[in-house]
C-alpha cells in the first residue's frame, strides 16, 4: 500500500507499507507495481491507538442489552418502558448493563419484578461487581439452593436477588452464549483508530486465554492483545496474545492485608511480571503503595484506575517509578454523581490526570468498556474538558493538555504513558489515517476523522475500507 500526502510529525509524505511495516516514507514516492494508492489528502497518519484498560469479553456480552444508565433511562418509569421493549434472547432472557441506583433505588429481585416481571431478567450494576436478578430469574438459576459467597439472603435466608462478584457461577448456570468475542467487537475497536488492546479480566481461565486467541486467530479481534489476567507462569499461544502485568484487585471494601498484599506482588514479580492494581479507592492505593515499595518495584508494575487518588500519594508514585493507567471518560457519564457523592475536599482527587504528569507519572488512558465509553476520542474530550453531563466541572486543575491526553493513547500496551510511538521506516503498519490534519484532530477529538486503521499493514476499520487501485 501506499498512502499519499498524509501528514506525519507536521510535514506532508507518502508512506510505503509493505509486509506489514512502513518500508519508506518520502515528500514523493512512485507507486510500485500494483500496489494499493490511498490518497490521504493532508489528514495525520498517526501511530493506532492502544486502549490501555477494557474487559473484552463483558464489552462483547453487552452486544443486545438494555442500557440502564441515567444517560438511557433517568427513571424507574424509563427503565421499566426500556425492559419491556426488549425482546428477550434465544432462551428468554432479557439483560440490562450499567445501572445506577440513582434510576429506581437499590434494586432486588422484588423491585425488578415491579419493572419486569414475566420473563427471567438480570440487571447487571454499573461497577460491574453486582448482578440482580428478578423473580423468574432467582428461579432458572436455583438461587434458592446456591451456597456460595455473593448470593443475598433475607433475614429469612431466602435469596434476595442480589449476586455479588459470582460472574463465573452465573455464567455457568445461565443459557450458552454464542461466539464471545463477536467480529462486531473487532470491527467497533478499528473503527475508533484502535490498533491494540489490554484485557483486564482477572484471573482468566485456559477457556478465556483460547477463546482470545481463537478470536485474533480468525482474524474477528484484529486487535494485538495483552492480558493481565494471564495466568501467572503459564505460556500463552503463540502467535496470539500476550502476558501483560498480573492484575490484583483491591476493591472497596475488605482489602487484604499488608503482608498478603505483599506476598502476592513478590510471587508475580519472582516470574517476571509486573503487576497492575485495580484500585476502587483512596485507600487502596495507599495500601498498594506501602506494599509495593516493601516487595520491590519492577519496571511495569502500575495502578489502573482509581477513582480517588490523595493528594498525599501523587509524589510517592511519581518516586517509586509506577504508572498510572486512567478512565476520565467516566467524568462525562458519571460526573454529575461524583459532584453530588464526594465530599468537596475530596473531588481534586478524583481521576487525577494533571497532577500525575507533573509528579513525573506515566499516564495511560483507557475506556474501561463496558463500564466507561469505548471511544477513545470520547474519552481524550473527558481528559481535557473535565466536563459532566449537565454541564458541570469536576476538578478543573486536572485538565489534561489536549496533546497530552492524545499520548495517552499512543504509548505502547506494555507501557502505559511512555514515550509516545511514531510514523517510522521499519515498525508495524499499525496506523491510523485520520481525515484532518493533526490540529484540527486535537480541536475536534472525534471518532468520526478516521478513515482508515491498519494493523499488520491490513485495513481493518474506518470509513475508507476499499483499497484504491488506481494512481493516485
């Protein structure tokens, strides 16, 4: 392929790509044989972008679901309405994503019966840790017997609907799903610019490490892939995805101890892996902190997404070398709620982004799909906006330079917020032609400039698929 007149690092150039690697780059380059012309007419050539944070599988899963935020449904009457129009699937279920207690309260197998009660539904909570489950529901999957942590009893003992962090005890009491990892979620990704993913799922079992590898196999996830819940010291199938920093998950509530945290960054760390936090609170950063810098730090180890980072934290990740993996796209979904939720002298610490890069941190972005917005252009606008839905500020002093929260995009999987790739003879045709020079890029940050993303030099995604053949 050659790609004429795009704009690279500010100036115009052809661009030559051949075996999948940009095998030339020129103000002028003859079209060779009958290779492929694109003209890019002035539009950036930048490097595809890599989401640094995503949970494929339940980002494939909310393929036909109900979207229950109050961005969809802002009321109990809204949500029953949306519930009812959903035809159930297959085997007569009908599901709903990302919902908000601010839309009908703390739901139960009883209040979601008074929303929808005639066929088995489950609502899973925004946070992803929740799954509800009506009355028909409760019944399919005999929650009434299950004995396992995470199932709600009553004071009666009876099963209140409500299923904690049990989504692989779900899964298997549920109908079978059809393929996990749909060409569709491939397609959605490239049609973003988005050239390479990582996998947070925690703790994957061998069924997940094949199904991805199956999927980037057959060419449905395009996508290079890193997985930090690869099981630890375990080879992964080669060709196909790779083992990223071990994923540890400090939820908000009964974190472990000192010693234990330890210990279980020390065991990834004795295999050669870095680990990555997921941190749900201000605390649980601080505990990863203190246990980190007593088992050692190696290069890679980072935090990934806390909501709330004190201030008095921000030096000692910038000292202790981590990087910091962010998701200010829930800013513009979520906003509003963290403005009404967090105490005041609290908000300058929420998704801290300016502050991190000043203490010297690495900073990666990310979507955290299905639990913030998959487009990354959506995201980057949250960086640099700061803006809630209806209109309000979280943390102005956070904004992020608009060329700063596109790097955040740019940098490599394995290294979340460093150096920033280039347009270079000789690395993987992973790239993005967007249709407007980089200045109108940066003003606009809208998913609708791509034109075209390649991987492996192989156009996967955007508005220009077909290959033109003729001289450009």
């Amino acid at each position: 392929m050659l790609i004429r007149g795009a704009e690279v690092d500010g100036l115009p150039v052809d661009v030559r790509i051949r075996h999948g690697l940009v095998t030339a780059i020129a103000p002028a380059l003859p079209r060779e044989g009958t290779e492929a012309v694109v003209a890019a007419g002035g539009g950036a050539l930048l490097p595809g972008l890599t989401d640094h944070h995503l949970h494929l599988f339940a980002t494939a899963a909310e393929s036909g679901a109900v979207l229950c935020a109050p961005s969809a449904v802002p009321d109990a009457a809204a949500l029953s309405a949306a519930l009812h129009r959903a035809a159930p699937d297959a085997h007569g279920w009908v599901r709903g994503v990302r919902y908000d207690v601010s839309v009908a309260g703390d739901l139960d197998a009883a209040g979601l019966d008074r929303l929808r009660g005639d066929v088995p539904v489950r609502v899973r909570h925004r946070s992803g840790a929740l799954w509800v489950l009506n009355g028909p529901a409760v019944a399919a999957v005999g929650l009434d017997t299950a004995d396992r942590p995470g199932v709600e009893r009553d004071a009666a003992g009876r099963p209140t609907g409500r299923l904690r962090q049990a989504d692989a005890w779900l899964a298997d009491r549920l109908p079978a799903a059809g393929p996990l990892l749909p060409a569709a979620l491939g397609r959605q990704l490239a049609d973003h610019g988005i050239t390479a993913v990582t996998d947070a799922g925690p703790a994957l079992d061998p069924a997940a490490v094949d199904a991805v590898a199956a999927a980037t196999a057959r060419g449905d996830l395009p996508q290079r892939v890193l997985l930090l819940g690869a099981p630890l010291g375990v080879p992964l199938p080669d060709p196909g995805p790779v083992a990223g920093p071990w994923r540890i998950g400090l939820p908000g509530g009964g974190l472990p101890g000192h010693a234990a945290l330890t210990a279980r960054i020390a065991a990834a760390h004795r295999v050669g892996r870095p680990v990555a936090a997921h941190c749900a609170t201000g605390e649980a950063v601080l505990s990863f902190l203190a246990a980190v810098e007593e088992a050692g730090v190696l290069p890679g180890d980072r935090i990934d997404h806390p909501l709330l980072v004190p201030a008095a934290a921000v030096p000692e990740i910038g000292r202790l070398g981590l990087r910091v993996v962010g998701r200010p796209g829930l800013i513009a979904d979520l906003g509003d709620d963290y403005l009404r939720s967090v105490p005041p002298a609290r908000l300058p610490d929420v998704h801290r982004g300016a502050s991190l890069v000043a203490a010297g941190v690495s900073l990666g972005l990310s979507s955290d799909a299905p639990y913030g917005p998959l487009d990354p252009w959506a995201v980057m606008r949250a960086a640099v906006l700061r803006r809630t839905r209806s209109g309000g500020t979280v943390a102005a002093g956070e904004r992020l330079a608009v060329g700063r929260a596109l790097a955040g995009y740019l940098s490599p999987a394995a290294f979340p917020g460093g150096p920033v790739r280039r347009v270079r003879v000789g690395v993987a045709a992973d790239l993005v032609l967007l249709g407007a020079p980089l200045g109108e890029v940066l003003r606009r940050l809208d998913t609708a400039l791509v034109r075209l993303t390649l991987i492996g030099g192989r156009p996967v995604g955007g508005s220009l698929l077909t290959r033109e053949a003729a001289p450009g």
